[in-house]
C-alpha cells in the first residue's frame, strides 16, 4: 500500500497563509462589531392612514409608536392628490371646468369669470390655494419641478392661479417635493426623518440643491431615493454627492426582493464611489405582497435575522392592514413593532441613525500571503492524488513558486479581484477536500489503526474516536473558511457591492476531490486488489451490471442531491417546507447561530458513521459513500463564510454549533446500527 507524503515546506506556506487570514479577521471582526445601531423606520403616510382608519389623534398615534421602538418616520414627496385630499390646494383639469360652465353646474364666479374672459384652457391644470402658505409653498414647487415653460400665473380679481401645461391624472400624482409640513410634524414629535425623495425629469443642479436646502434644519437620518433612479441621475451625480458631503448624510441603498444586492437604481453605485463605502447603509423592507400572509411572530424573526445576518441597518416596516383576532389594528401595529425592537435588541442592537462600516480593505501583503497560501494548498492537493507528483518534491516547490508569483503580484500592485474570487473559490473547494483526505490517511497509517487491528475495540470506543475525528476534520476545514474570509474581506464585500459566485459549484466540486483522493488510496471494486488507480476503478464501475433496484436507488441519491444543491446558494432554488421552517426555528431558539440543516442532520453524522465503518473494517464501497456524504458537511462549513455580509463571528458560531449536535445524531445511528446488528446476529 503506497503512502502519500505531505510536502513540509507547502504546510509552512499555509501556515503563513493562515496566519495572515487570521490578522485579517481579527480586523474584520473588529469593524463589524462597531456596526451595531439599527434606524427602525415607518411610513408617514402608513401611520397617518393608520390614525384615520381608527379615529384616533395623529400626534397620539406618533407618540405610541415612538414609544414601541420606530426611530424614523419615511417621508416622500407630496402629490397633487395628497395637498388636495388634505384640503390645502386645489386642482382643477381645464375641460372640467369648461365642461360644468356649460353644463350650468360650475357655481364658482372666479371659474365662471375666468372661461367667459377665455383664460381657461381645457388641456391645461389650474391651481389656488386654500392658504397662502399652502399656496406659495406648492407654487414654487411647480417652478422648481416644471420651469416657467410649463407654468405661469396670472390673477382672477383679486385671486392669483397658476395654469400647469400637464395631463390631469399624471400631474395629480406626479411627485412635487416634501412638504414641510409633515417634515414639521415628524420633527416635533421626537423622530428623525428618512427621506425618499424622487428625481426630476432632466434633473438640473439648481434642484438638487433645493431639494438639500429644503431638507436643512431637519433632523436626516438617511436618505434613500425613491423611484428606479437617484436625485440627478444620469448626469449631475456629482452635485448630489456634493451636497451629500457637505451635510454629512447617509446614504440608503435598497436591498433587492432576493435578499441578494441591491433594487437597482440607476447612478447609485456612482453615487457611492464618489460619497465612499463609509457613507453607506442598506435597507430592506418586506415586500408589499407577502407581508400580509406573514404572522407577527414570523414577520418578527425575519427582521431579527436580517440585520443579525445581512447588515442590513434600515429597518422600513410597513404596517398591517389587518388586526390580530382580540386586538384593535393599532394594537396589531404596536405589538410588531414593539415585539421586531425587543427582539433585535437583544441581539446586541442599538437604535438611531444608521451605522455604517468603516471604509476597510486589509493590507495588501497579508492578503498576497493568503492567496499564496492558496497556491500552496492547490499543489499539496494535486500531490495527494497523484504518486508521480507525490515523489518529485523539486517540481512541487516549483510549481508552487510560479503559481504563488502568478497570484501575488496583481494584489501587491492594488489589482487582482479576480485572483481573490479565484482564491476564495479554491479555499471553499480544497481546504474540506485536504482535511478529509488527511484523515484518511491518518485511518489508513496511524498508530490508531494499528492498533485498532490487533485488539478488540467497543462501540463506545469507535463513537469516541469518531467523534474526536470529525472534531478534528472540522477545525481543519475551517482553515479553509479563515482563508476564504481573507481572500475577500473588505468593505464592498460586507455592503454586496461584490458577492462570492459559484456557490453551487462549491458544493459539488469538494466531493469530487475527496472522491479522486478515495479511490487513489481504496479499491472500492475489488478489495483484494491493491493499488488501484482511481481511472481504472471508474471505468470497473461504468463496467458494472446493475439491477433495476440499484438502478432506481441510484435515481433517488441523484434526485436528493440535486434539491440538496437546489437548496444552496445566497437564494433558495426551492421552497421551504413548513416542518424544515419550524425546525429552523426550534435551532434558531436553541443556538447563536443557526446550523445548516446539511451538516447537523447529514454530513456530520455521516462522518462519523463513516469512521465507524473503517475502524469496523466494514466494505470499502460502504466507507466511500459515507465519506462523500461525510465531506458535504465539511465542504458546508466553508461554504457559509462565502456569505461575506454575514459577520465573521456569525458565521464561525454556525459551523461550531452543528459540530456537537451532529455528532450527536451520528453516535446515535452509530449505536442503533451495532444494536441492530447483534440482534439479527443472535436471531
């Protein structure tokens, strides 16, 4: 039986590669516990709606829901249609008023007055006010968003009104501007404002600046625009960005409906190169459509996971239109704001404006020592599947060498994204790979094994040292999730400005290189046979005969591994069930961390079934399959680090906390299995 040799000086480059890893999670680490306060945000309009449905004082209605934990109060731009309803303009289509002039039903003499002079136009909306402020606020709005051009005043008597060249149900709902009159409210009751202002048709400077200068003297938590582009978009970025330096705003970028990136607005990610990652915090909201078939409890838990495993830092809830059986709809409303605050306060969360994270890229030379020892691990792995490679040590230094200088130079010189993804990809692939291969090869010339061959060993004694492996095994693959953090952390990682792709890929490539490295060392067709190379077993076995019942078990493993990868990933190919989303509240209750159901219930407890069966010298065919399934546990380990805006620590408690539990449930198969075994042995 031939032995693989590990190449010291390639362990003393991952070595150096892991420690460098390290420094840069420590100092990732330590930027994202400084980013910790959350603004918790609701519409103005939802909780002015929401006071009119119940008969109940605005003011008051404010003050409670202050009080139950809302930080922020989102503010739009005003319509036509709302200063309108509200009784503070009003607007009138031309043909309207021509229409009851004939129709003997228009009673008004300034309108009556006006068509008989002929100074109404049918095609065109006419506006006065019900106050002057009212009046003078919406008329140099008008200017400000449709230019003297489109707009003009002229008096009726003693009346002046202003003549708009629109189409009547457009221009109604046409955004105008904030009113400064809800900016009043919001600010005297005691909350910051998030606004959501719209960009102008032709956006100059000069309204950019007044759409800032009307937000001056307000207390601004953030601003995130509204609408499927930035204030100034495409081609005045630079003044808002300016404007935003000079007040030193937030600026709010809307996570997409996936919950992956971003609702893509167009100059936005220009707008955040020129304010800077610092300057930047995301926000999510619930989609209109699937709150409402949300319990409470449920809607609750998803906001406590969101900023917990997204960082995500603006909260907008939307209210629910419909109340809880006993409770009033304001009671509802207060119950899942006050339930979402408490619950994610006790995540460690604070409330206020919006934390951001600090504008962090880690040093070049740590991370050009990383993807070098990426390079390491690559040539170690190629060693371990091939006897040729395994025996020329010179040609693995050498090969090492020119990968590590292939790979390092573009990150010294500040470039390399692409080698990082590369890298990232390859720790998430090798690194479970290598820690299960090493503990084959510690099964198969260990002390351990020797001495398992000439005494009699217990079942208690096999959980034991399958256990104690699969801890091992595990802090091994984790070296992999050190290095893939390393290869990627920085600030644009955190915020989803750049994501880990192949994701997918990595859940399948892992098992294919434990695969290659079995059957390098194991002869799963013919044990008697030694030093079968892993081709000619794979040709044996397309060789093989099967029957219709292994033909049909082979489809089922193909089937579930297929809704296994379908499954994976940062959204999710298919839905969740309604027993997997109670069990995955059971763990979310019992752990930091939630584990992934494919460790906890299948990898880990596979690894040790795995051991089990090599220490119980049970049919190498047996021991593969279990090893395979045993390395998709590993491989997830990893795997959940490539969410890189899910906090290092986050994601570390994870891998730990499906550790001992799936361990548990291996023991416990393991334990079944022998019992059932002696009993059919004594029958």
């Amino acid at each position: 039986m031939k032995k693989f040799f590990y190449n010291k000086i390639l362990l003393l480059a991952i070595a150096v590669g892991l420690i460098a890893a390290l420094v840069i999670a420590g100092q990732r680490h330590a930027v994202e516990i400084h980013n910790k306060q959350v603004d918790m945000a609701m519409d103005f309009d939802s909780l002015k709606n929401l006071s009119e449905r119940e008969g109940l004082d605005f003011q008051e209605v404010l003050r409670k829901f202050k009080a139950a934990g809302i930080t922020s109060l989102a503010i739009y731009d005003t319509t036509f249609e709302k200063l309108t309803r509200a009784g503070k303009v009003i607007a009138i289509y031309g043909a309207d008023i021509i229409t009851d002039y004939h129709g003997g039903s228009l009673n008004s003499q300034l309108w009556r007055q006006a068509v008989e002079i002929g100074a109404i136009d049918a095609t065109r909306v006419y506006i006065v006010g019900r106050t002057l402020e009212s009046y003078n606020a919406a008329k140099k709005d008008l200017f400000l968003r449709y230019g003297e051009d489109r707009v003009k005043s002229f008096a009726i008597g003693d009346i002046e009104v202003l003549e708009v060249k629109a189409q009547f149900g457009a221009f109604m709902s046409a955004p105008l501007g904030f009113d400064t009159e809800e900016l009043d409210i919001a600010k005297k009751a005691g909350f910051t404002i998030l606004a959501r202002p719209k960009n102008f048709y032709q956006c100059t400077p000069e309204q950019i600046k007044a759409v800032f200068e009307k937000l001056d003297g307000y207390p601004i938590s953030e601003i995130v625009f509204d609408g499927p582009e930035i204030l100034g978009a495409p081609n005045h970025i630079d003044i808002t960005a300016e404007e935003f330096k000079k007040r030193g705003y937030v600026f709010g970028m809307i996570e997409h409906t996936s919950q992956l990136q971003f609702y893509n607005q167009i100059g936005m990610f220009e707008l955040a190169e020129k304010l800077g990652y610092n300057e930047i915090a995301r926000l999510y909201a619930i989609p209109k459509d699937e709150q409402p078939k949300l319990l409470i409890e449920t809607a609750v838990n998803r906001w406590a996971t969101t900023d917990h495993e997204r960082n995500i830092r603006i909260n907008l809830l939307r209210t629910y239109d419909k109340p809880v059986l006993g409770l009033s709809l304001l009671e509802t409303n207060l119950l899942y704001v006050r339930e979402t605050a408490e619950k994610i306060k006790s995540r460690g969360f604070t409330f206020g404006v919006a934390d951001t994270f600090d504008n962090y890229f880690p040093s070049r030379i740590l991370r050009a020592l990383v993807v070098m020892g990426v390079a390491a691990a690559a040539v170690l792995y190629l060693s371990l599947i091939s006897y040729r490679v395994n025996a020329n040590k010179k040609f693995q230094l050498i090969l090492f060498a020119v990968l590590a200088v292939i790979a390092a130079v573009p990150i010294l010189m500040g470039a390399g994204g692409k080698v990082r993804l590369l890298a990232a990809f390859l720790s998430a692939n090798l690194f479970p790979a290598l820690a299960v291969i090493w503990q084959l090869d510690r099964f198969r010339f260990a002390r351990l094994k020797s001495q398992f061959e000439t005494e009699e060993i217990s079942t208690l004694q096999i959980i034991l040292v399958a256990v104690v492996s699969l801890f091992i095994t595990s802090a091994l693959s984790m070296i992999g999730a050190a290095y893939l953090s390393g290869a990627l952390s920085d600030v644009r990682y955190f915020l989803e400005f750049e994501i880990f792709r192949g994701i997918k890929l990595t859940f399948v490539l892992p098992l294919i290189l434990v695969a290659v490295a079995f059957l390098q060392r194991f002869n799963i067709v013919d044990e008697v046979q030694k030093n079968i190379s892993a081709i000619e077993q794979f040709k044996a076995i397309l060789n093989m005969n099967v029957t219709v019942k292994y033909l049909l078990a082979g489809v089922f493993v193909l089937l579930a591994f297929v809704v296994l990868i379908a499954r994976s990933g940062h959204t999710a190919g298919m839905p969740v069930s309604g027993a997997e989303i109670k069990i995955r509240a059971m763990l979310e209750s019992l752990f930091y961390a939630r584990p992934r159901s494919k460790e906890i219930f299948i990898g880990h407890p596979a690894f040790v079934m795995a051991m089990a069966a090599f220490l119980q010298k049970f049919p190498k065919s047996i021991c593969f399959v279990l090893t395979i399934v045993a390395t998709i546990g590993q491989s997830s380990m990893v795997e959940t680090f490539a969410h890189m805006r899910t906090p290092i620590f986050m994601s570390f408690m994870r891998g730990i906390d499906g550790v001992l539990p799936g361990a548990l449930i291996g023991a416990v198969l393991v334990l079944f299995l022998n019992f059932a075994t002696n009993l059919r042995a004594k029958e």
